[in-house]
C-alpha cells in the first residue's frame, strides 16, 4: 500500500458508501477469515498489519505452494493474491481456490494491469482487481464490500436451510404430479439446474411456472445465494428499468439515495423474470447487453459494475410467436432461451388433480384449524367432479378452490360435489357461426392472441374517445398508469389524435 491515488479498476460490484459498509461489529469482522498471498514482504506484511488492526482474521503466506496447501485445507472467506507469483501463478492458486470453495472472494492485486490478465482473471471468477499500489482507503473500501458480501451470503444459506427445516423435501411439495408431460418438464428442470444455462419457462397462467423456476435455482450451484423474481408486467418501464438497474441520489424525484437493483441483489444467485414478453423493446436492448457482458449502470450513474447472474425467464405465450409479431426481440430470446421448458396446463395433467386437491386441503387445513381436528376428505364424486372441469386458471386456480374448502368444512366429514365452490365462467361471444368457424380453422395461441389483440384495440378506441384524447383521464378511467397505457396505444399503432378527430365527426 501507498499514497498513490490510483483508483482500484472493480471486477465485482461498483463500491457502495463508506458509511454503509463499514458499520460492521467486532463479532462480524472476526468471522471474515481472509488469506494474504503475495511474495513482496513489505506489502503482504503491510496488508496484514492494517486487517489485523481492523480486527479481521488474517493468515498470510508468500510462497504460491504454500498458498495452494492452505486454500485446500481450510476456507477463507476473502483471499488478497497477487497475480504475478514466483514458482505457481496467481491464476493458478486462483483456480484451486474457487475450486475448493466457490463462494470465497478473491481480489487479484497487480501492479503490472494488463487488459488480458484482466479479462482472464474474471474469466476464473475473480470477484475484484486491485492495482498496486493502492491506498488504505481503497483497501477499505474492498474490505468493507466484502463483509457485505459474505455476511448476505451466510443470511441466504440460513433461510435456505430454515426454509429446508420447516418443509422437508421441499420438492415433494412444489412438484406434486405424476403425469408424462409434468414429470418431463420437472425432470429437465433438475438436468439444466445443475449448469449455469439460461432457461425459458413458457406456459399458461397458473401452470407453476415460479415454482419451477424455484425448483431450477435450489438445485443449483447458486443455492445458496439469492433467487430475485421480477414481474415485468406489474411495473412501468421507467419505474422496472429503476427496479432492475438501480440508481444514484439525485437520479429523478423522490431519488434520496442511492439505491441498488434487482440485478446487483441477485449478484452470485438467479434472477426469475416472469411476463419477460411484457417489456418494452428499449428495456429489451438494455437487458440484452447484461446478457452479453455481465455489466450494470444504475440510473443516473456514471460507472459500470460487473454482475454475474443466472437468468430464468417465463411466459405465458408461445415464445416464438412473440418473436415472429416483434413482440419479443430475436437476439434476446436466443440468449434467455438456452433450454425451453413447457408446463402443461392442469387440463392436460387431469390424473394429478387428486394428488394436488388432497396436498392443497392438508396443507391449509392444518393452516387455518389451530386444533387437531380430523381432516375432511373426498368423496369419489368430488375427485371426479374436479377432473371433469377446465381449470382455466389452472393449479393456482384449483389451489384457490380447495383453500376456501379448507375454511368452510367440517372436520373429519365427506367433502361432495356439491361442497366444491366452483364460479361462473363468463361465456364469450365469438361474433357468429363464420367467425367461430374461422377462429377454429388457427392455432390455439394465434386464435387467443388475435382475440385478445381485437378486444384491446377497440377497448384502447373506445377508452381514448371517451376521455376526449386526455392521456390522464383515459388512464384514470382505466386504472392503469400512463405508461402502460402508451405502450399498448404504440403496441396496436394507435394515436389519440386520430381517435378524437374521428369521435368529433361521427
């Protein structure tokens, strides 16, 4: 270390403020163990003295040899190596470090920076790159990033293992099912979650397409950090692009400090983007270059920060329709679709209704009824009367169903047909015998995707006309932000202009 004001050049994530990270306890800082590698004394032992002062758990070594032994019998936390060792590379020691225990956090210190070696240590999961010589400050700062680090990782394995504690198999619970198609789509799921694939879940609303998505991040490498999921329908662009990205104090209004995003929180873990064809297209190509490089700015923000991210994405349309109606953009589709899972629809899954139907009553039974009452059960005409029906919402539609049961029965008594609170399905008129005939004459998803497209494009006339071409009123009256409401006027090429001037004359 020294008194150069050379800034350190960040591998990991851009260093958030010193009074942030730094309010760490004693206890805390005891708990880091962290290993100093380097040949040059006056630094290694310089390096020591200021982390043993601030009350870390420090081992030091200058041989490489010597480095390697220790990182395979023992775990740090944070390992400080230099890159250019004599005898072993610093690559070297690198690669069995992270081969020894994954999660520990390793900075490469250089004084010799060089593009290459730069892009080679992150390429082996370097978290940080530190040149020489650098200031107590700097180190610091990576010390107090690195506590934060560690400590969230350690919060994550704890609710992993409480959540493990609490549910048992886990698994038994979310994927309940024995039918052909389920069973494939689980089993995938358990083949891809072992890599670091990006996985597209596509299926109908209600299908499970989260709980997949949960069943893929906790049987993967990146267990025990985070699964972030983000619903890209339920935000504006502005407000999802704020979310995903973060910002900085001062970025707009409201902005009083600096915030991180949903990409920087999932850093090390899995980020589930559900309703992903519900993005903008310029949200699309900012996702697309964290795809490609790895690289986050938050709104408002002058720096890039490097993340590393496993992204499962799902929808509940037909991907490569949404691509072919540009719904969806190409380069992105390929990079998030690596490997595609379908679920099917529970009316195809018709022999794992009972499974699920009894699962969902023991579950909220034994939620709701404080004491231990019998359980109610099922008649073989209710399990009969709940395989015959559609389930257009799907398991979480049958879930809802036999929630309400769960409230109403009695203990220890036959649940009938007639116990079974089933709602009216709305009948929706398809414009006469022509036009039914020519809906059946498409696909599925073309028919439901044109009808929804029809409705929205004379809803959106309608709206826009009664409210005069007022943007606000109009979104008020639908209850929707402007944004979304702009969005869907762009999405069906609609202009308020032209749908005012046209009510003016009729």
């Amino acid at each position: 270390m020294s008194g150069a004001s050379d800034v350190p050049r960040s591998l990991g994530l851009s260093a958030p403020g010193l009074a942030d990270t730094l309010r760490h306890g004693a206890a805390a800082k005891s708990s880091i163990h962290v290993l100093v590698v380097d040949d040059d004394r006056t630094l290694r032992e310089g390096c020591v003295s200021f982390l043993q002062a601030e009350g870390y758990n420090v081992t030091m070594t200058g041989s490489g040899d010597e480095a390697l032994e220790r990182v395979k019998r023992r775990r740090f936390d944070l390992i400080l190596l230099d890159l250019y060792m004599s005898q072993v590379s610093g690559l070297e020691i690198l690669r069995a470090a992270l081969e020894a225990n994954r999660d520990t956090l390793v900075t490469v210190m250089t004084g010799n920076p060089s593009v290459e070696s730069s892009l080679e240590a992150r390429r082996l999961g370097a978290w940080d790159y530190l040149l020489k010589p650098f200031t107590p400050t700097h180190l610091e700062v990576l010390l107090g990033r690195a506590m934060h680090t560690v400590l969230a990782g350690r919060d994550a394995q704890g609710q992993t293992a409480r959540a493990t504690r609490e549910s048992g198999n886990s698994e038994l619970v979310t994927c309940i099912g024995v039918s052909r198609g389920f069973r494939l789509a689980v089993e995938l799921a358990r083949k891809v979650a072992a890599t670091d694939a990006s996985v597209m879940i596509s299926g109908e609303s209600g299908t499970g397409k989260e709980v997949l998505a949960q069943v893929i991040h906790r049987h993967s490498p990146r267990a025990a950090k985070r699964m972030v999921a983000v619903n890209c329908a339920a935000l504006p662009e502005n407000l999802l692009e704020s979310e995903m990205f973060g910002h900085r104090k001062g970025a707009f209004t409201g902005a009083d400090r600096d915030k991180p995003g949903l990409l920087e929180v999932a850093n090390g873990g899995t980020l589930f983007l559900d309703e992903l064809t519900e993005m903008s297209a310029r949200f699309q190509a900012k996702l697309l270059r964290v795809l490609q490089d790895g690289v986050v700015r938050r709104v408002g923000g002058e720096t890039d920060a490097q993340v590393d991210v496993r992204f499962v994405s799902a929808t509940n349309r037909d991907p490569q329709e949404a691509v072919s109606k540009g719904v969806l953009r190409e380069d992105l589709f390929y990079r998030l679709r690596v490997v595609l899972i379908k679920l099917p629809p529970l009316r195809e899954r018709v022999e794992d209704i009972p499974l699920l139907a009894n699962h969902f009553l023991s579950h909220y039974w034994n939620r709701y009824r404080r004491t231990r009452e019998p359980a109610p059960k099922f008649t073989s005409a209710s399990l009969d009367l709940l395989r015959s029906k559609q389930w257009r919402g799907n398991v979480r539609e049958l879930q809802n169903v036999i929630e309400h049961l769960a409230v109403l029965a009695e203990p220890d008594q036959p649940i009938r047909p007639d116990d079974i609170p089933f709602y009216e399905e709305p009948v929706t008129a398809l414009g006469g015998d022509a036009a039914t005939s020519a809906l059946m004459d498409e696909g599925y998803y073309s028919a439901r995707d044109r009808l929804v497209a029809d409705f929205e494009r004379s809803y959106l006339s309608r709206l826009v006309g009664r409210a005069g071409g007022n943007m606000s009123k109009a979104a008020r009256l639908a209850s929707i932000d402007r944004t979304t409401l702009y969005r869907l006027m762009e999405r069906h090429s609609l202009h308020r202009n032209e749908i005012a001037e046209r009510d003016s004359e009729i």
